[in-house]
C-alpha cells in the first residue's frame, strides 16, 4: 500500500490507479483491511442469513486472554520507547488497552507490524489535525451531498456510511476538502462503533453490544469515468488500510451499471481476498435484506426514485450518463445530446458535405470570405496586441504573419480573441518547454507504441497522426510523461503542415488523427489524460485536425464518449465513427493506410 503522504504524485501505485478509473467514493470502504470471520463466528453472528450480511466484529475475537495480554504488553512497551508519541483522542496510546488490541487483530496478532502501523495512525492523525476536523472545513463537499452517516443502522446493527457516485465530480471538487470530508464521515462512523476490550479470563467468548465494523454502501446508478479521480482515490486507499483499518464488515456495490462491471472484472485479481468484501445488489435486495422497512437510506426508497425530483434536491453535480443537465455544465446542449444519442456508434456523421473529396478540409477557414485588405489590417491589429518578447519557435510571434493569420481564423477574425487565444499559447510552451522536448523524456511511452506518425499521408495529402487505445494503460502510464508525448507528436505534425498567409495559395494546414479503438477497456479510460489533450487540441493547437476517426469503437467506449464529448464543443463534429475497413477504403490509398487497420481480422 502507499506509505507517502496523501498529498504526493499522481500514480504512485498500481492499485490507486485502478481505483481511481471508477469511483473516488467506491474507494471508500471497499479497499479496508477485514479479516474474514470465522465459522463459528459467522454462524454466531448471523445465524441462518441469507445472503451474508458480512462480519461485525474485527477478527480473531476468540483468543487466550494470556495470550491477547502478553501480545499487547509487547506493543506497549515498544510504544514508550517512541519519543513525543501523539494521542488517540487525547489518551496516549499505551494506556489505550482497546486501541492496541484493536490494531493487533488487524495485523493478526503480529507485535511488530501492529506496532509499526499504529505509530503511523497517530502521527498522521497529528499531522492533519483529524480530531478538529467540522463540517464548517467542507461546505462543498456537504451540499453536494456525496456522502454522508446514515441515521439509521443496518439490520445488523453497523452504522452505515453512504456515498452516490454520480454526485462526485473531477471538475468540480477541491482535493484537500473531499479529503477532510471522507475522514470526519469515517470518525461520524467510528463514534457509534464499539472498539473491543482485550479479553480477560472467565468473559464470555463472544462479544456482544455495539458492533466494531460498519456498512458501506456505494450507489452507483449513472456511474460514469466523470467520477474517476486519482488524487482523491489514492487518498482513501492510504487513510482506510493504515488509519481505520477493518472497520469495514461489507460493502454493497447497489445499481452497477455495465461500464463498472466491465471495470469491476479488470480489478478483482488485483484486490485479491478483499474483493469478496463487495456483494453487487439491486435497490430492491438492498432493502430487503439489509434494512428494517422504513430504515433504509432515502436514496433506495421507493417513494424517492418514482417522482422527479425537483430542481432544489437534484444533485449539484449530475453525472454524464442520463441526466441532460450536465450538458449545460459542460458547455453542451439538448440538440447535442439529441444528435449523438440518434446517430449509430459506429457511422457517426457524414463527411462527405465537408468537402469535394468527402474526408474533410485541408486549409483552416475563416468562415466568412475575407479580401486581402482587410486581411492584413486585422494582422496588424494583432500584431499590436502581441508581446514583443513572445516567441514561436526561436521567431517573435508578433513577425509571424501565418501565425497570426492561423489564430485570427480560428476565431473567426475576431482580433481580441485571437490575441488573447494566442498569448495564452505561447506562455504554455514557455511554460511547458515544448521546444526542448524530445523522446528522451518519454521513453516508455514511444516504447509502447501508442502513438506514432504514419509514413503515409492520406488521400488528401495530410499527415496522419495514429493512436492505439488499447496501448495505453492507466496502470502503467506515467502523466507527465503521457503529457509530454503528447505535445512533441502535435510539434511533429506541425513540421508537415504549412501555415498560410493570405495572399499564399492553399496549401496542407490541416492533419487527420484516427483513434484506433478496437479492444478499448476501462483500463484506457483515462480522463485526466484526456482533458490534458482536449486542452492542448482546442487552446494551443486549434483547427490543425480536419477529421478526427474512431476507428471501431465498443458499446464500452459510449459511456466515456458521453463524458468527454461536452469538453470539446464545436470540436466534436470534427469526430467521425467507423470502422477499419472503411477508413481504408475512403482515406488511403491501396496498401498506404496504417498496419492496425489492414490485418486481416480487423476486415
């Protein structure tokens, strides 16, 4: 598990990345550290339940008293020798006979690794001042009621914590307060929870009252890659295995839809024994297995899903999958959302309007006709507007007269825009250094393959930029390295497009990206590198693809599509879906189109 801080880099291992792809608030009892109950435990506790409700109690609870005493006298006499040790609730720790033992059965009984895991507890809760944590620290977070205590227990008695995925949201969470949010519900949780006395002799074998171990409960209706959030997950995963360690006796995954459960299959062998933790359950085995009628969370009543709700109790941030206001959000519309749901995944939008050859243009247009005159004034307009000490490419901008051309185009010649459209690029590749980049600094990723140049144009004559979706892989991808591919492949197609001036005669401007999806996973939904590239597309290299081609795209990939869609506004036209045959025959020439597309199982 990570032994760094929560605030580190992004990626730091594997299991973090996993996570993040589906639900910062699926992490959130999921990954806890619970030993299985016994037999007779099991039976003891939830005799003749089906189905299994999951454990109460942290295990082993059926220890010698000689034994649990002399293993916890270990642990206490290695905790003084801890110079400055924090307090547990302002108790010290070696005097917190329950709080060792409770750490002991989670490290089954190891002295050692008990000890090691409870110091890291107590300095850390130090560390980010847990004990003084209040909803007055996370406002956002509450309103946007993402997660939350349940008032009432389950029929086992566990506290139940809840959280609704679709209202989490990457683009509208701030990092440290989702972070506050998620303990102070975990210490809420740990108030109405028992933390067992050791054993002592002649007590009874099994324990009873208040349980130790609490519910989770993860709506997951509309779930959608809006809710992947890497920083948020690996943040979770450290606070539940090192600081609330098997608090957790079972987690219900309620209302899956088919996106997480293709996910959920690609996990499972990584999570090992704990995956047998979560249980997937529809609203109706929630309610009538787990709660007394009338007890369950209002979200699986069925009063609260038959109306519409109205604008005052919906969400603040809807997820992408069925709910048509999150397309305001984004910058989408109803006739958006109507136009991609109505045309077939795999035929997307015709081309053939665009242009006489039916592929898409070739030069950036200005929309409207503009004489050379007026050209040239809006030029010098322009060049007023750009900082002298702002380059492109070793050269002034401002004596750029195609790069300025280039961005008054693009913003239909509207000179403010352009100017402040073009400022804000040059500054990012100062900033990003994209001059110096070089395959040196992602060797990884030009290893993998997948993303290359292809060594022929298409039939329009534009160079053609491939993408292989299943080679990437947010286990192993590493994001600045990603980011830094990514920005060198658009330099290199830059060095194969002209950029014009007014009086020239058109020439190449424009290139095609086809986006090779055949065999795309949840493993390849990778949001955040996606926003990195829709940024760079739109803001630094904007109108240099003509057609954008998703190339045999899975039912899989429409739940990614609709998330990602928004982002890219009028740019989404520029997205055709097809399939490999086909882009073979309309855009190259015989024996000229790329290798992934011509073999044979792909025709």
């Amino acid at each position: 598990m990570m032994t760094k801080g929560w605030h580190g880099g992004r990626g730091r291992h594997c299991l973090v990345a996993v996570l993040a792809l589906g639900s910062a608030q699926f992490v959130l009892t999921f990954v806890s550290q619970v030993k299985p109950p016994s037999t007779r435990r099991s039976q003891t506790l939830l005799a003749a339940t089906t189905p299994d409700l999951g454990s109460t109690y942290i295990q082993p609870t059926d220890v010698e008293p000689a034994t649990a005493w002399a293993r916890i006298e270990e642990v206490k006499q290695r905790l003084r020798s801890y110079a400055d040790l924090p307090k547990y609730h302002h108790r010290p720790a070696v005097e917190n006979a329950a709080l060792v033992w409770w750490f002991l059965r989670d490290r089954r009984l190891d002295v050692s690794e008990a000890t090691k895991k409870l110091v890291k507890c107590l300095r850390w809760r130090q560390k980010f001042r847990v004990e003084y944590l209040g909803p007055d620290m996370f406002p956002k977070e509450l309103r946007a009621g993402k997660g939350y205590v349940h008032q009432h227990p389950d029929i086992a008695g566990r506290p139940v914590m809840v959280a609704i995925a679709r209202r989490h949201s990457i683009f509208d969470r701030d990092l440290l307060e989702s972070s506050r949010m998620c303990c102070w519900m975990l210490e809420t949780a740990l108030k109405r929870l028992a933390t067992l006395e050791p054993p002592s002799p002649g007590a009874a074998a099994s324990p009873e009252g208040m349980p130790e171990q609490a519910l989770g409960i993860f709506d997951l209706r509309e779930f959608s890659p809006l809710q992947a959030d890497l920083e948020v997950a690996g943040f979770l995963i450290e606070v539940l295995y090192n600081y609330y360690p098997a608090r957790t006796g079972k987690v219900l995954l309620v209302g899956a839809p088919d996106l997480f459960k293709a996910f959920w299959d690609n996990i499972k062998p990584l999570l090992g024994r704990y995956s047998k933790l979560a249980d997937f359950v529809t609203v109706d085995e929630l309610r009538e297995n787990y709660f007394k009628p009338g007890l369950e969370p209002p979200e699986f009543r069925k009063l609260a899903r038959a109306a519409m709700p109205s604008m005052s109790t919906m969400p603040s941030m809807p997820s992408m999958m069925g709910v048509l206001t999150c397309m305001a959000f984004a910058g989408g519309s109803l006739a958006a959302w109507k136009t991609w749901k109505l045309r077939p995944l795999h035929r997307g939008r015709s081309a053939r309007a665009a242009s006489l050859v039916g592929v898409g243009s070739s030069q950036i247009s200005a929309t409207t006709v503009v004489d050379v005159p007026s050209a040239e004034v809006a030029i010098g307009e322009l060049q007023r507007r750009i900082p002298g000490h702002l380059k492109w490419r070793g050269r002034p901008a401002a004596e750029n007269r195609g790069l300025l051309w280039w961005f008054l185009r693009d913003r239909k010649m509207d000179v403010a825009e352009a100017a402040s459209k073009l400022v804000k690029c040059l500054r990012w590749r100062d900033d990003f250094s994209v001059e110096k980049l070089g395959p040196e600094l992602f060797m990884r990723e030009m290893r993998s393959r997948k993303a290359y140049l292809h060594t022929h144009p298409d039939i329009a004559g534009r160079p053609v930029l491939v993408v292989v979706a299943n080679r990437h892989n947010v286990l192993e991808r590493r994001f600045k390295e990603s980011c830094c591919m990514c920005a060198w492949y658009m330099e290199r197609v830059m060095d194969k497009l002209k950029t014009l001036e007014p009086e020239m005669e058109p020439e190449i401007e424009q290139a095609i990206a086809i986006v090779d999806l055949n065999g795309f996973s949840p493993m390849q939904a990778d949001l955040e590198f996606v926003c990195f590239v829709v940024d760079v597309i739109h803001n630094y290299y904007p109108r240099r693809f003509a057609r954008v081609l998703m190339v045999d795209a899975p039912q899989m990939f429409e739940s990614f599509w609709r998330s990602v869609c928004p982002m890219l506004h009028h740019y989404q036209d520029l997205a055709e879906f097809t399939t490999a045959s086909e882009v073979c025959r309309r855009y190259f020439a015989p024996d000229q189109a790329p290798p992934e597309l011509t073999r044979s199982f792909r025709r």
